[in-house]
C-alpha cells in the first residue's frame, strides 16, 4: 500500500510540474497579454509551490518509513525528493517574493514592469528561478524513472531481526 501511495504521489507532484511549467504557461502567455499571462501564471505557480512542499513532505515521511522497514531502494529516491523540495523553497518561496516586490513597485510608479527600471533585475530573478523550475523538472522525471516497484527488490533483514520479522513487514 506504501509504495502505491508513493507513486501516485510522486506522480501527481511531477505530473502537475511539467503539465504547469511546459504547457499551461506557455499557453497562457501566446493567449493572454503578456501582463495577464504574469498574473495567472504567477497564481498557478503559487498553487504548484505548496503542492510540491506537500507532496515532498509526504514522500519524504513515507520513503523514511520504508527505509527503516528495509526496502532500501527508497533511499535514493529520498535524496531526490529532497532535492526536489530544496529547488521548490528556493525557486518559488526565496525567488518569488523578490520578484512580486519588483512587480508591486513598477505598478506603484504608474508603469508596467516590462517599461519600468526594475525590468533588468526582474529578468535575472526570473532566469534564476526558471533554471530552479527545469532542475526540478528534471528530477521530477528522474525520481519517475527510479521509483521503486510493488516489490522494490524486498527488505533487507535487519541486524539482529529475523527472516521471520522481515517477511511480516512484507506482508503489510
């Protein structure tokens, strides 16, 4: 059952990441005027940031359980989703309130960011958390690729447990 929660939450995570980033604001910004496109997207990407925490603290809690009940294939998937969620915090929760700043101060001197004197530093920050965005992407479809299986090559019997206990563990 843990390791069916795992993959569809994983799935969920990484489905809504490059469905986000590589389909809907694309879309969104050839549709829309480029000012409208900022706004939506920017509420999406909001949504997206605390669906990431989320879903990484769940993995993250179900992986370490797994762990200490012997499946040793999620520890590398650990060390993914942790990176995972270090990308999400910096990308969306240090970057973003950087950039929303700078668009509240262009509107607040009566122009758009893109004419305003903030447009150089906004470009930067956005670079930097699209280059955020595509690492996190890219690990998103590398913790896919190595997600454990239904068996995820069985548990590891512990120092002093016996074959016994570890097949108990399976079981559930």
């Amino acid at each position: 059952m843990a390791h069916r929660l795992f993959r569809i939450v994983a799935m969920v995570w990484v489905g809504s990441l490059l469905s986000l980033g590589f389909i809907a604001a694309p879309v969104l910004f050839r549709m829309l005027e480029r000012a409208s496109a900022g706004s939506v997207a920017a509420q999406l990407f909001r949504i997206e940031g605390i669906l990431g925490v989320v879903c990484a603290l769940v993995l993250l809690l179900i992986g370490n359980r797994q762990v200490k009940s012997g499946f040793a294939d999620y520890k590398r998937v650990r060390w993914i989703v942790m990176a995972m969620l270090l990308c999400v915090l910096i990308g969306y929760f240090a970057l973003q309130p950087f950039m929303e700043s700078l668009r509240v101060a262009a509107q607040e001197a009566g122009t758009d960011l893109a004419h305003s004197a903030y447009t150089q530093r906004f470009g930067m920050l956005h670079g930097v958390s699209s280059a955020f965005y595509v690492v996190e992407s890219l690990l998103g479809i590398l913790l896919v690729w190595r997600l454990p299986g239904q068996s995820a090559s069985g548990p590891v019997v512990a120092r002093g447990q016996s074959a016994a206990v570890a097949a108990r563990r399976v079981r559930r």
